[in-house]
C-alpha cells in the first residue's frame, strides 16, 4: 500500500513541515553537486555509524544524531520520506504548535538514530534519512487520528486500486512490519549491512517515541471537531 493522501485537512499552515522539507531538498541537492568520489565521504562523515559512535564517541559523533536526518541516498529515498512527511506531519504540526511540532520531530529523530545504533553496535555502514523521525510523526499520527481516512494505492497486478483504509490500520500494518523485520535482523548484523542499510529499528524507536512524545507536547487548549477520530482517552 502506498499512501496518496489522508481525508484530514489541518487548520493551519504547517510551516515548519515545509521548512524541513525543503533543508532535505537542499541538503540532497548540496549531496548530488559534490564530486562522485566525495559523496560518500560525505554520508560516512555526517551519516550516524553505530560502530564508530559506540568505539568513537565524541561531540562530533553526537552532532551526526541530527545530521543524519538530512542526507537520502538517492532521490527515491529523498521523495518517499518527503512524501511521508507531507501527507502526515502538518496535522502533527497542527495539534503541537510550530516550536512544538520541531522540538517532537528532533528528538524522535534523535531516538530513532540511538535505537538503531544499539540494535548493531557493530554496524559499519552509515544510516541516514529522515524515516526515523517521519516514523515519530506517524506515531503521533496513530495515536491522534486512529479514525482518519488515508487513500492509498494498492497495484493488482497492473491495475492500480485505490482504496480508503482507516489510519489505524495503514500506520499499525506499517509499523507490524517494521518489528517483524527488525526482529528478524536484530541478531544478524551482517544482515543489516546487506539489507542497504535500511533502519529498521530507527523506525520502531522513532514511531514509539512519536507516539509518547506527542502527548506531553500537544496543545492544551486544542479540541477537534470529529470526536470519532480519537481513541477514548
């Protein structure tokens, strides 16, 4: 299932969302001007390397919590976690307040990237990408609008469906799978390596951290419409 958009329009502008949208843009577009030879000097400096972090800590490897989450490897990996970002965060956003909604999208980044370094701590390949926080945002997603409806698309062979599915069902499926293959790796770190480096484990951590995070920070003063949106507490 590949998410289109969600029937939940927010009430106002989701400013910061954009901002961290285009320094993802930008950072990736600062990656791909740089020489062949020094862009992967560039993600192994500024990318988060669970081995090197945990053998060499220092500020440096602290300040690649945060770096991390604006380099992509490609412009696939760039416009799947953008798109993400897009279709959930500004309701996030909506219900945190600006300073708010930054401050949650930091830290369930920076969780996300010390959960993955634990589940390898001999990993040597670089994680990157902003899925780790975008996991905190459908966390918080799930927790606030179980009842919203996301149109996604499903292919059948070579026919493209289009379906309406409630959020509690896309984001629970996204994140069942997540633990089940990050499970699966959590004692193969060479498996991990092989997979491209794909931060299973920085998403469970993310999404948990989203999904608590977002109740200390939202607004007190916020009440939605839709009641049946909610779950009872």
């Amino acid at each position: 299932m590949f998410p289109l958009q969600d029937a939940n329009p927010s009430r106002s502008t989701p400013a910061i969302t954009w901002i961290i949208i285009a320094a993802n843009v930008f950072v990736f577009l600062f990656e791909t001007s740089l020489p062949k030879e020094e862009v992967n000097s560039f993600i192994m400096q500024y990318g988060v390397v669970p081995s090197r972090f945990i053998h060499q800590f220092s500020a440096a490897e602290i300040f690649t919590l945060a770096s991390s989450m604006f380099l992509h490897a490609g412009w696939l990996h760039l416009i799947s976690n953008m798109w993400a970002l897009y279709i959930f965060a500004d309701n996030i956003e909506d219900r945190l307040g600006h300073a708010n909604f930054l401050l949650f999208y930091l830290v369930c980044g920076i969780v996300a990237g010390i959960t993955q370094i634990l589940s390898g701590v001999d990993v040597t390949l670089p994680t990157i990408g902003a899925s780790g926080a975008i996991a905190g945002v459908l966390g918080a997603y799930l927790l606030l609008f179980p009842a919203a409806r996301i149109i996604t698309l499903v292919p059948v062979g070579f026919i493209p469906v289009f379906i309406h599915v409630p959020a509690y069902f896309y984001l629970g499926f996204w994140f069942l799978s997540q633990m089940v293959t990050g499970w699966s790796a959590l004692d193969h770190s060479a498996l991990a390596e092989q997979a491209g480096g794909v931060a299973w484990w920085a998403h469970i951590g993310g999404f948990v951290t989203g999904a608590i995070l977002v109740k200390l920070l939202e607004r007190k003063d916020y009440r939605r419409f839709h009641k049946d949106e909610y779950w009872p507490w």
